[in-house]
C-alpha cells in the first residue's frame, strides 16, 4: 500500500494546515504539536467534513448507478464512465483505483486524529464540557472511519458470502516504506466486526454529546454528523449484512425521533434544486466558493438541454405511475442533437444544480450539496427488514412503511395490503424508484440475489427513433445472478507495492 501511504502522509499534513472552510490558512503545523487544543482539534474535524463533503456524491455514486440496468449510454458520451456501463473495467481502472485510495486515505485521516483525542479526553487540563465537545470530534472522526469501510464492503466485497475475503484493515496513523507491515484482507467476519464496532464507537460518543444538551445537529439539514446520521448508516449496513433486527431497531431510531418528515408532494421536486427538506438527515455544508461534487455532469454533459451522457431506460421511465412526483423530479424531455439526428428524450435530471452553488450567477454547474441519509431511505430498510423472514418480520408494519412512503409520492394514492413475495418485490420496486441514482442499485441487486438485462427498450414501446443516440455496446448488457463485476476489483497497484495481498483478488479478475 506504498501508494496509499504517501497519499495519507500528504493528506493528514493538509487537514492540519486547514482552519476553517471559511478563513485564510497561514502554515503547516509538524505532527507532533498538530493536535493540542480545541481549536486545532475543531480545524481539524473541518477537514474531515470537507472529506465526507467530496466522498459522497460525484462518482461515488453515479458509477455503481451507470454500472446496474436503469441507464444507457448515447452516442456523445465520448466514453465517460464506458467501462462501467459496458462491464470492461479491470483491477487497472484509474476511477476504481482513485475511490480505493480516496477511501483508505479517509480513514488514516480519521486514524491520525484518534489517539490524540483519546489522550486528550484523559488529560486534566480539559473541563468537562471540553471534554463532552471532544467526544463529539472523536465520534465524528470513528463515524468518518465506518462510512469509509462500509463504502469499501459495499464495492470491493461480497458480503453476502460469509466466507468471502474483508477487507484491509487499518486502524492506525503510520506511514511506512516497509512492506511487511502492509496488511492483508481480513476475514469477512473481522471485517463487520472492525465496521460496526466503529459506528458504535461513533454512535455512542456523538449520543453522549447530544445527551449535554447539545442539539444544533438533530433535526433536518444538519451540516454536522448527529446520532441520527449515525444511526442511518448503521441501518444501511445492518441490511447489507442481513442483519434486519438491527436494520429495523436503527430505522426506527430516526423514524421515531419525530425530527424528520417525509418530504410532501408540493415540495419534493424542490428538495432536489435547493438541497433543503425535511428529510435530509445530513447535509455536508456547501456554497458557491466551498465547492461540492457535480454529480448531475456525471449523467448530463452540457448545460444546453441538447444531449446526456447518458438516459434512462424505458423500463425505469415505465415504473412511474400516473400522478408519481418523481417522474417530473427526476426526468426532463430534452429535445436531443446528436451527430446530425434530432431526437426527443428523457434526460435524468435528478441533480439538476442549486443556483446557490452556481459559481457565476446563471451558470450551471450541476452542483448540488450531498445528500448521504434521507429519511425515506429509512422507511425502504424498515419496510424491508420487516418484509422478509427472520426475526424482524412484520408484514403489517411493512406494509405501513411503504405506504407511509407512497402517500407522500404519488398524488391520490390509495393505501393497499400485500403480503409474501408480492410486498417484498413492491418494496424492491419502491426502493429502485426512490434511490434512482443515488448509488444503491448495483449493491441492492446484488444484495438480493439478482442478475439483470439492461436493454434501452425503446422501441418495444413506440419509440424507436431514440435508438437512434443508444450506443449498442453498453446496451443488451446482461449480469446474471453472483456475477462478478457486481464486486470491483482490488486496483492493481495495492499487488504491486503490497506483498500481503498476493493471491487475494476478487474473484473474475
């Protein structure tokens, strides 16, 4: 992991010359005297947010999106993101590569500021109210640990195969040249163990935070990790695991605090534009100078409403009812000119641009703040954990969940009661319609077992001429079920500069 490492090294000193996302930074401080009061400890947390802010929409998400079966690539994409569309990436692909070490360097990021504050909360020359605001730095710096983990799981591992390789585990700052010291995959079990024992270790020290009295952060649009976001990543990876007692008990948590409501009708497209909402559990904080990621560039090249890099098929188009919101949320009919053919077509126009982020007034460039946690992602897990057999299941509440759920999407709807297969794939439907290119796609198929055949199906439905900007080879693409390129594979440096590894690709690659 020589790579890594010096990424890591580099990383660290730069979170250490940053004070603030809004003041001028004078210096590098040396690693020795870089963490001894609450303010270095604050300037520092800074940096670990603008890290959550980076890591959590852009790529991160669009690629496992553009990967599964709800988009297709055009004829003007130029090949961005072609190797996941079209499933030729290779464990020598530079974006798999660059998520891989952006990952690892979170966490050693996280890893430096630790032990100072575990020293620092043994140290007498804090009261107890500094040491209840340490707390909640060192909860923040575990939670920044956990949601990198779980990103690295949820893409780089099986975990629904026990016996499966983990992941690399490292829990401590030392950059190092000596490749002995690099560690090998863990076990899959060691692997849950490490990850959840983080988001506990986050949970519990942020809880204590909150218990003081100290609430600015629980309630919607926090700019500050709270228990709460705690609590829906730990729902999130409880699911992945199988573990539904423990998704549901999570869900409920935030579900129950009566904090968050799930966004009305009237106001729901809105929430996409302004990134504001009832819902939104955690929103990194973001403006027109502190930039966020341009996630909609990753599906919508232009700002002329003229071509897409890519486009929803017909089948994700199809699966709104008459009177759903989100058709109109997340899709725009853009009249397409591509290579000499003019053609109309949807266009994902989920992340449109906040006019907030615009860096010059009237300019778009598709920024909008990350939204990681929303409140209906927990009423999905809730309704999922109750759906299906184990000791969490419950098919009224699962029918109440989605229903829940439905109302505040659909004008007019009608309650209705299902029951075995028929609820758990209604909940599938709702969750792929809901969390459309959020990132959860390819993990959920994979998740539940599933192969798919993404075909553009255009012209099944009338609509041949949109053929016409559908490039063949990233369309009829088929997974079938356990394939493979559901899981990334290790990139290629970590086997050249880490002897540890040899013999631990995934399988496939």
């Amino acid at each position: 992991m020589k790579k890594i490492f010096l990424g890591l090294a580099v990383t660290a000193a730069a979170l250490l010359s940053s004070c603030s996302m809004d003041t001028n930074n004078y210096g590098v401080m040396g690693q020795e005297v870089a963490i001894q009061s609450l303010k270095d400890v604050r300037s520092y947390s800074v940096g670990l947010y603008i890290q959550l802010r980076a890591h959590t929409a852009g790529g991160y998400i669009a690629d496992p999106e553009i990967q599964a079966d709800k988009f297709v690539g055009t004829i003007v994409n130029g090949n961005r993101h072609g190797q996941f569309s079209s499933g030729s990436f290779s464990a020598a692909d530079g974006d798999i590569e660059a998520y891989y070490t952006e990952m690892y360097n979170m966490i050693n990021d996280a890893n430096f500021i630790i032990p100072k504050l575990e020293a620092m909360l043994e140290d007498e020359q804090f009261d107890a109210d500094e040491k209840t605001e340490l707390k909640n730095h060192l909860g923040l710096a575990h939670f920044v640990r956990g949601y990198s983990y779980w990103y690295l799981l949820d893409h780089w591992t099986n975990p629904s195969d026990a016996n499966s390789l983990g992941l690399q585990i490292w829990d401590t700052y030392s950059p190092s040249g000596n490749r002995s010291v690099y560690p090998s995959r863990s076990s899959m079990s060691e692997t849950l163990s490490v990850l959840n024992g983080e988001l506990t270790a986050a949970f519990d020290n942020i809880k204590a935070y909150e218990d003081a009295g100290n609430l600015d952060n629980c309630g919607p649009n926090a700019i500050h990790v709270s228990s709460y976001a705690v609590a829906a990543l730990q729902a999130r990876v409880a699911l992945l695991t199988g573990d539904n007692a423990t998704a549901l008990s999570k869900a409920q948590y935030v579900i129950n605090s009566g904090l968050f409501e799930l966004t009305e009708i009237d106001d729901y497209a809105d929430l996409w534009v302004n990134d504001e909402g009832n819902e939104l559990i955690f929103v990194p904080y973001s403006d027109n100078v502190e930039s966020c990621p341009d996630t909609g560039y990753n599906w919508i090249y232009n700002t002329q409403k003229k071509s897409s890099d890519y486009i929803p098929t017909a089948d994700a188009l199809l699966a709104y009812e008459d009177g759903d919101v989100r058709l109109d949320a997340f899709f725009e009919r853009y009249r397409m000119e591509m290579q000499g053919l003019t053609v109309g077509a949807y266009a994902f126009s989920k992340f449109p641009g906040n006019p907030a982020l615009f860096a010059t007034a009237g300019s778009n460039n598709f920024k909008n703040k990350p939204k990681p946690f929303r409140l209906s992602e927990l009423y999905l897990i809730a309704a999922e954990a109750c759906a299906t057999d184990g000791p969490a299941k419950n098919e009224g509440a699962a029918n109440g969940y989605l229903n829940d759920l439905r109302e505040k999407r659909i004008e007019g709807y009608t309650s209705r009661t299902l029951s075995g297969a028929q609820l758990v794939e209604a909940i599938r439907e709702e969750r792929a319609k809901e969390l459309i290119g959020e990132g959860f796609r390819l993990s959920d198929l994979r998740r539940w077992g599933l192969g798919f055949d993404r075909q553009a199906g255009f012209d099944a439905i009338g609509k041949g001429s949109v053929m016409q900007i559908v490039v063949s080879s990233m369309d009829n693409i088929v997974y079938n079920p356990g394939d493979h390129l559901y899981v990334w594979p290790i990139p290629q440096f970590e086997f050249t500069v880490n002897p540890n590894v040899a013999g631990q690709q995934n399988p496939g690659y």
